[in-house]
C-alpha cells in the first residue's frame, strides 16, 4: 500500500511541477507543495493507521471567531 501511495504522489509530482517551474509560477508550486505535504502526509497516515489530528476542529477553531463576529453584525 506505501508503495503504491509513493507511486501516485511521484506520479503527480512528476506530471505538474515541470509545467509550474517552466512557467514560473513559484507561488503555485508553493502552494502545491504545501498542499501535497498535507496529503501525503494523511494518506501515509491513513495507511499505516497511525492517530491522526481532525481537521475539522482546526476549521472550526478558524471559522468560528468569523461566524461569530458576522452573526453579532447581522443580529
């Protein structure tokens, strides 16, 4: 299973960041990176069934001061 996930993970990498540094869109391939860490760092985790954080409460812990600020506004 890790073999496979590094398989698909090296097959997009190998398949988008040509095309993001010959266009010179570094902040892209930043934003890409970042993206890609994140899954691959739940996926592995997923596979080797290791306790992993939910991002739902950092969502939360996000949004809430927003919703909370808007529906004071509006109320």
């Amino acid at each position: 299973m890790l073999i496979l996930l590094s398989l698909i993970f090296i097959g997009i990498i190998a398949y988008e960041v040509p095309m993001l540094i010959k266009k010179k869109m570094w902040r892209e391939l930043a934003a890409f990176s970042v993206l890609l860490i994140i899954g691959m760092f739940y996926s592995y985790g997923q596979a080797l069934e290791l306790p992993l954080p939910n991002p739902t409460k950092a969502l939360y812990a996000v949004t809430k001061p927003v919703s909370d600020y808007i529906e004071k506004i509006l109320s």
